[in-house]
C-alpha cells in the first residue's frame, strides 16, 4: 500500500506539471529530476535551478524545468531502488550512491570526477535556546541530566548518521590530542549517555529543524547551515561549535538507468553546473561550504572555525564507518540499550 501510494504521489505530480516519457515537457524543452536530501531545497530551487535554466536557454535556446522530491537521504534512496523516476541524486552520504551501483542504477565510475563526487560540505554543529539555558558548550554537555535532546533517526537520514559520526568522532579526536592515543572507550560511552537524552528521532535533519523550531527540546544536533538559516530567520537560537566536529560531504550521481541517450547531455551538463563558480557560490549564500574553492568559504564571515575537523577519512572511508560505528557500536551497543 505505501509502494503504491509513492508511486501515485511520484506520478501524478509529474502529471501535474506535464512532464513526458524521456525527459521531454509538454511545456516544451527539457524536465530534469531531482531528487536531493532534505536540506538541498533552498539552494536549488531558490538560485541553482534558475541559473541553470538561464544559461541553458541562453546557449542552445531551448526551456528546462525541473522536478524535486526531497527527505532524508536513506528514504530517497530507497525511493529510487523501488523505481522513482530520478534523474539525478544528490545524497548526504556516498553510502546511499554505493547502494544505487549495487542494484544497478548507477555506474560504477561516477567517483572518477575531479571533486569525487562531492558537491558541498559542512561541519556539524549543536543548536540551543537563546541564551544557552543548559549551559551546553560541546558535545558531552549534551548528556547532562535534564537535556532533551533532539535526532534524526539514523534509518532515514544521512544526516543522523554523520551526527553519530560527529560526536564519535569527536571524542577520539580530542582524547587523541589529550593522550597521545583515541579512547575508543570514552567515545562509546559518551555516545551512550547523549543518546540516554534523546527524545525524537524525525525522519530527516529538516524535519528535526522543524520540531526544535516548535520549542521542542532543549539542543539539536545538525547541519552548520540549518543554524545558519534559522538564525537568517529570526528564530531564537544558538550555535554552539563543538571543540571536533565532522564536515559532512554530499555526493551527486547520475541515475543511469533511467536516463536516456537523447537527454545525458542535459544531465550531465546540470551535473557539471553544480561544481560551476556560480552553483558554488550559490551553495555558499545559503550557508554550505564550497567544495571546489576554499576561497568562496572564506569570505563568508558566517562560517565558524572548527578547532578540529575531521572528515569521514578519519574513519577509512564510509565502507567502514558504516559497519563499525553505525551499525556495530550504534546500533547494536547503544541503540538496543
């Protein structure tokens, strides 16, 4: 029943705006399909969508219109395993892009572009009230007695999983520049006692950003560029830098089997455009870091200094962050406690 409800959601909004078999739009032109995590919405449809469309009618004279759909990235990568009808995905994890060369739909050499695939970053960071209450200054503070805490949930969302990442992370790096030698102890065991703290798990880091933004819960542990925008927003809110932290990367890939030969060129030409000055730039304004030009983050004062980052390399790789962290010290050690 939910199989067949995403397929009449997927479809008739394609129906709605007159899209066709091929790509072709009875609009006329070209229609690409996007689907993206939750968190590539405004970047997109607010600048790169336009832009794009801009120069491609400028230099060859034909339309394009573009269709999204955006959760978290688990979900819309299921989404495209069981058929839906991307043409692109822009992933929060490489692991989900792993999952698509598995089954089938993505060939196996999209890493072989010149920024691996990565088309932005950003650190992970602590939100909390204005005035910071509960005294939260790094991420054990979040363990403390009476801190409600709110999570993605790490089934759907890629942005749950670097979370985990981030705060595991965060404590072998510091236990690391502490000691001379990463605790692995101390990282579970902080694990452990944040997650006791936990009282929703949303199905993506938007929907998370969107409970906090009700009042509920004391601290959220998200994206750089979810703060960012809330404060952008008004809304009243704090950024707290942790002391390590991880800086996400989010992958793109062409979903080759659904595309046809008549339209790769359209797509791999839109795929191209995001590692453009001008998609770099956009990702910037609405608060990602460049992938592509250090100098673009740097001139935006809004970005914090990290003391420590680290990247998922620390961890050699998503092939092996996944099954030792998320799945064996996660799931099975925290999680099931």
């Amino acid at each position: 029943m939910k199989r067949k409800f995403l397929w009449l959601t997927v479809f008739g909004s394609l129906f709605l705006i007159g899209c066709l078999p091929g790509g072709q739009s009875s609009k006329g032109g070209h229609t690409i399909t996007v689907y993206g995590f939750s968190i590539m919405k405004e970047a997109l449809e607010k600048e790169i969508y336009p832009a794009f469309a801009a120069q491609w009618k400028r230099e060859k004279g034909e339309d394009v219109h573009f269709v999204s759909s955006f959760a978290g990235s688990e979900t819309i990568t299921n989404q495209i395993l069981q058929g839906a009808p991307a043409d692109i995905a822009i992933l929060s994890i490489e692991r989900d892009v792993d999952r698509l060369i598995a089954a089938g739909q993505v060939l196996n050499d999209w890493y072989v572009t010149p920024q691996k695939g990565i088309v932005n970053k950003t650190p992970f960071v602590i939100l909390v009230r204005q005035g910071n209450p509960k005294d939260i200054k790094d991420f054990p503070d979040l363990a403390k007695s009476g801190v409600r805490l709110i999570h993605p949930d790490p089934v759907s969302s890629g942005g749950a999983q670097w979370s985990i990442l981030s705060i595991y992370g965060s404590e072998l790096k510091k236990s690391e520049s502490e000691a001379g030698t990463a605790d692995a102890n101390r990282a579970v065991q902080t694990l452990k006692a944040i997650w006791k703290n936990v009282i929703s798990t949303p199905g993506s880091a938007r929907e998370a950003r969107t409970q906090f933004e009700t009042g509920y819960g004391d601290a959220l542990i998200t994206y750089e560029l979810e703060g960012l925008l809330m404060k952008q927003a008004g809304q009243p809110v704090e950024i707290i830098i942790p002391q390590a932290t991880i800086f996400s990367e989010h992958p793109v890939a062409i979903i080759d089997r659904r595309v046809t030969a008549a339209e790769r060129p359209i797509i791999e030409a839109f795929r191209n455009y995001l590692w453009s000055d001008e998609a770099q730039k956009a990702f910037v304004k609405y608060h990602f870091r460049s992938a592509t030009n250090e100098s673009f983050n740097e001139a935006n004062t809004e970005f914090a200094r990290i003391e420590q980052p680290f990247t998922i390399q620390m961890f050699g790789g998503w092939n092996r962050a996944h099954p030792e962290i998320i799945e064996d010290i996660f799931r099975n050690q925290v999680q099931r406690k």
